[in-house]
C-alpha cells in the first residue's frame, strides 16, 4: 500500500516520463556503488592477507642485534677532557 503511495506521488511530482528515467538512474547508480563495494573489500583482504605475511616473517626470522648508539653531529666518539689552567 505504501509503495503505490509512493510511485503515485512520484508520477504526480516528476511526471509519468520522467519516473523510468528515474529509476533506471537509481539502478546504475546501485550496481555502481556494490562494485565499488566489491573492490573495496577485495583491497582491504589483500591487505590483510600483506599484513599477516609480513607479521609471520617477522617472527620467523632472528632477532637482530641492538645497534650502537649514534653520536650526535659535531661530537667526537672518544671522551674530551679539559684542562684548566689555575694562576699560581
């Protein structure tokens, strides 16, 4: 009852030319959005399946060494010393 309502109200508001144009538009537009979708939900799987491997990967392969700690531009690696002079 309420869709003749409805379909009734839309040929009254757009004329009874226009409602198949309508609908045709609304079905593209539908089959549109579901493949979007469908390459949507393809993508994020990849993803995951990228994910996972990278996470086996990793914990299949040996820890590596801690690396030495990075001296900061301009310093030397050997400690510097002063000397101060005192007057006697």
């Amino acid at each position: 009852m309420e869709l003749m309502l409805i379909a009734g109200a839309a040929i009254l508001l757009f004329g009874a030319d226009k409602v198949p144009k309508l609908a045709r538009g609304l079905g593209q537009a539908k089959t549109e959005f579901m493949v979007g979708q469908t390459e949507a939900e393809i993508a994020a799987e990849r993803q995951r399946a990228e994910i996972r491997a990278r996470a086996q990967a990793a914990a299949a392969a040996p820890p590596e060494p801690p690396a030495a700690p990075a001296t900061p531009p301009g310093s030397s690696s050997a400690p510097t010393t002063t000397t101060t002079s005192s007057p006697t």
